[in-house]
C-alpha cells in the first residue's frame, strides 16, 4: 500500500508528486495521458521564457522520479475509501490502495462524479463542474483531496502546479502529524 497515490499527472498532479516523493513518502502516480498541458505553450509561468506543455510535463515528471516517485499509465475508473485506506480501480483492472488519494484530474470530473464524490458547479469557462473541497483541499470522501482545475483553481499551469504542492503539503502534514515544511538552500 502507497502512503500517497496521485492520479493524473498534469501540473498539479506532476508537483504534488514532487513534494511527496521528495518528503519520502511512498509516491504513486496513476495517469490516463489526458492532460490539457499537452497543447499548451505558456509565456506567463515564472521561470522560464516560454515552455511548452509537453516540455512541462516531461520536466515535472523527472522530477518527481527522481525523488522517487513511480508512474503508470493507467486510467481510474473508481475510488472508494474504507477503514483509513483508498482504493483505486483501473482501466485494466489493476487495483491500487493508499493511505491518502489526491485527485487532480484537470477538467475532468467523471471519476470523482462517478464514486459519489461532492461536486459544485465551476467558474472557470468550459469547466462545467468541479470537486467541492475545504480550505485544506479535502473532499467528502474521507482520505481523497483535490488539487487543480477539478478542485475549483483557475486552469493556468503555474496556479494548477502550486495548488498540487499546497495539497501535497496538507496531505504531508496529516500523515506526519505537523506541519510539513520542505526548504531547500544553495549548498
């Protein structure tokens, strides 16, 4: 069993592995490929000049492997939560368990809307529904958060990939009972 399982793999899925993985937790990322980064070209994300969303996402995910993090190309299909733990159904028919699911499945919200989770209605244009989560990014069902686009945020990558670390940082925190704090210094 996964301590934390991320399913997509977008820019809010992408840095909550980050975080979790470099945390040392035990990280699972489970994506379909289905990210709306990967026709984008952002101009408006600091720190770079300009990226393309394929570069983006190839970018984030090596470095959340190299904290540890494992991927598999895989699309969920149900998530249920029972006794302190979550589990994944796929595609495939792989199962998945996790002490803590975060959800960031972008404009997506079939998975959740299918396995009872609470939905509102969304702000952004085209994003009909979203997840309806608390301050901490938790949603109704017990041990799922959401970050991203399906948590409510708008959809510019470099808003969706703080998001995922701000959950991250909430789920980290939980598991490890205070406040997670991850401060890097020039060495």
């Amino acid at each position: 069993m996964a301590d934390i399982i991320v399913v997509g793999a977008g820019p809010a899925g992408g840095s909550a592995a980050i975080f979790a993985a470099k945390a040392g937790k035990e990280t699972i990322v489970l994506d379909s490929g289905a990210s709306m980064t990967k026709r984008a070209w952002m101009e408006n994300h600091y720190g770079t000049e300009g990226i393309s969303g394929p570069d983006l996402l190839t970018s984030g995910r090596k470095q959340a492997e190299k904290f540890g993090a494992v991927f598999y190309d895989e699309k969920v299909t149900s998530i249920t939560s029972e006794d302190g733990q979550v589990r994944l159904t796929t595609e495939s028919g792989k199962e998945y368990t996790a002490l803590h699911v975060i959800l960031t499945t972008g404009a997506n919200p079939e998975l959740a809307a299918n396995s009872g989770i609470r939905m509102i209605e969304g702000r952004e244009p085209r994003i009909k529904s979203v997840i309806e989560v608390d301050r901490l990014g938790r949603t109704s069902m017990p041990n799922v958060w959401a970050a991203g686009v399906i948590a409510g945020v708008s959809v510019h990558t470099i808003v969706t990939s703080g998001d995922g670390a701000r959950v991250a940082i909430e789920v980290l925190s939980e598991l490890n009972g205070e406040r997670y704090v991850d401060h890097d210094i020039l060495k």
